[in-house]
C-alpha cells in the first residue's frame, strides 16, 4: 500500500478591482496590443488599498473547505506559498490560521517566489508521505502589485494579485499510475541567475524594493527548464505526454505557456490557461488555474495533470498528480 496525497477540495480568491491593459496608457509608454501580443495579459487584478497577502489567502481559504465540506480543525497543516507576506513575521500561514478559527497543528511560509506553489506541494506531499500529517492547506497567494516600479514598464503591466488554495489529504494507492494524488515531484534552483529577476530591497537592507527583471534573460531559460522539469516529473512518475489530460503551467506569458506546450508535444487544447485574466501572479498562479479549471468543467475527477513553475532564483519545478 502506498500513501497518496490526494486534493479533495479547492478555492481562490480575486481582489474586486480589475485592471485592463488599456488603465496603463494614461502613465506609460504602452499600449493594450503590445501587452497582449507579447504576454497575453488582458487584465488583473490588483488588492484595494489596505487589503493584504493573508487576506486573499484566507478568502480563498475558506472557499477550499467549504468545497471540500471540512472544518478549519479538520486540517493538521497550512503550508502557504508567497513572496508579498504582509509582515516580515510570523508568517502569512499562521494568520490564515487565525483567520479561520484553526487552533490546532501547524502552518508555516515557504518562499520560492513563483515557484512557490510547486515548492509547497512538494512540502505538503513530503509531511503526508511521511505520515506527519495527514490533511494539509496548501496556499498560494501574493499581492505583487506592492513591489511594483510603476514607471517600469517592462514589469509592471506583467503581474496581478490573487490566492488560490487546495487541500491534500492522505489516502491509500496501490503504488501505480492508476493512483490518484500527487505521483511524482521534481524541484531545482540555481542562484547563479538570481540577478535576472529579483527585488531590490529586504529586511536586512530595510526597504522594501521593487521586482526588477531582465524579461528576455528570464524568457530564454524558461521554456527549456519547465519542459525539463515536467518531463523529469513524468519520467519519475512513469507516465508520458500521451498520458497528460491537462498542463496547468505558472501563468506568467502565454508565448512562455504555447512554447512548453509544444516541446513536450501537447497542443494547447490540453493547457489550462487563465494569464489573459489575472495576469502573473506569482505564487498563486498554479492554484488559481487549477480552481478555474475545475470552475469550468475542464479538470475532472481522474484527469492526469502536470504542474509546472518557474521564477526568481531561479527557482523551478513540476508536480504530476492524478486529480
Ligand atoms: N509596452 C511597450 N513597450 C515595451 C513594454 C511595454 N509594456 N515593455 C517593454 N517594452 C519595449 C522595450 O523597452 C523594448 O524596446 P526597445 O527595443 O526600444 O529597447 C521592446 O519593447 C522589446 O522589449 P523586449 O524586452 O525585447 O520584449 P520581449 O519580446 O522580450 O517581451 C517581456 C518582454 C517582458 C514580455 C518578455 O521578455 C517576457 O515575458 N519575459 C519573461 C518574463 C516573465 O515571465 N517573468 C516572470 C517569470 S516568473
């Protein structure tokens, strides 16, 4: 018998206000075609003033349990991914904790900016595998919009606010393919390239700084790197792309998006794609994707999906799991 981390329930949450493309031309040399062409982005939204990381979190934590049918005691864990915590501490997770009257187990931050989510799968899969836990939130959610340079146009058109958040739980498998739940997990990072997408600020420097981003450097090694890391995931999970019913990429540019697609020889009728909606936002762009997936009536119970993220690092992985 082999232990499965499986998804039982999920949720996200957007801020009410939407930002079209066309918001930007009043104060940048910009315009909505250029923005579309080159990213796909057609919206996103941004938090209201005074609203924060473990705002949205909690929003579409709630969503989550109440999808799942579960009570916030329930949970053994909260692992929550994010890069914009409001504060330097205690972590977004403990006040998503609160925030939903959990007063039992665990919850901690995990930072790999947009990879984020995959690294906290990974997590959540690795504490339940281990029996140390066996019901877990993991969260994705960011308030990006907070560490833009809104006179660089180059970033700051690209990304947008969200959370989404799913809930594993442990449940028996047979050790195969057929199983449903997390399969197979691959994670990598090389700090050599953390220069081409970082921010300029952090506690130890008392700013808060700005994402600054060298975009073709960061274009260049992302499609080659997430079709390694997801091909890596399938090889590890024993399956092939004939076997994939749907990608759910980190939505950060649809040319990024069709390119990864077409190396590990999916059409984009298998992908899940939300960027032209919510813009990058980050760590939360996996959830948010999956919750919209399943909204639209394209993800299915049974349906093989492989998950696939990079960013600021840098910092990239995938997860297959049989949803
Ligand atoms: N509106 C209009 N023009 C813009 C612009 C904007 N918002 N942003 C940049 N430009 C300009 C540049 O200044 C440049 O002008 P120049 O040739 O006069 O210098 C021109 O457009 C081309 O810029 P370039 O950076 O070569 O464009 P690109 O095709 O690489 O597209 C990105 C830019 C940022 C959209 C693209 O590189 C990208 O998406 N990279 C990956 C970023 C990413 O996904 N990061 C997150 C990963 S988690």
């Amino acid at each position: 018998m082999t232990t499965r981390a499986v998804v039982v329930g999920l949720g996200h949450y957007l801020p009410e206000r939407v930002v079209p493309n066309a918001e930007f031309e009043a104060s940048l040399d910009t315009s909505d075609e250029w923005i579309k062409l080159r990213s796909g982005i057609e919206q996103r939204h941004f938090a209201a003033e005074g609203e924060t990381t473990s705002d949205l979190a909690t929003h579409a934590a709630k969503k989550a349990l109440a999808h799942a049918g579960l009570g916030p005691n329930d949970l053994d864990a909260i692992v929550l991914a994010t890069s914009t915590a409001d504060l330097t501490f205690p972590s977004a997770a403990t006040m998503v904790q609160s925030a939903i009257g959990m007063t039992r187990g665990f919850a901690f931050d995990v930072q790999a900016v947009c990879a984020g989510f995959i690294y906290a799968m990974s997590t959540a899969n690795a504490l339940i595998v281990s029996g140390q836990a066996k019901r877990i939130m993991v969260i994705g959610a960011e308030t990006f919009s907070r560490i833009m340079d809104w006179s660089d146009r180059g970033t700051c058109v690209l990304f947008g606010d969200g959370a989404g958040a799913v809930i594993l739980e442990a449940q028996d498998g047979v050790g195969d393919t057929s199983d449903r739940g997390i399969l197979a997990v691959d994670l990598n990072s090389d700090g050599q390239h953390r220069d081409i997408l970082f921010v300029d600020g952090g506690v130890s420097t008392q700013t808060t700084g700005y994402l600054r981003m060298q975009g073709k450097e960061v274009f260049r090694h992302a499609v080659e790197k997430l079709a390694a890391t997801a091909t890596t995931a399938m090889q590890s999970a024993g399956i092939t792309s004939e076997d994939v019913d749907w990608i759910v990429p980190h939505q950060a540019n649809i040319r990024i998006i069709q390119g990864t697609a077409k190396k590990l020889g999916l059409s984009m009728d298998h992908v899940i794609v939300t960027v032209q909606d919510h813009g990058n936002t980050s760590a939360a762009s996996i959830p948010l994707a999956l919750s919209v997936g399943v909204e639209r009536g394209q993800i299915k119970q049974g349906d093989v999906i492989v998950t696939e993220a990079i960013g600021g690092g840098l910092a990239w992985g995938a997860v297959v799991l049989r949803w």
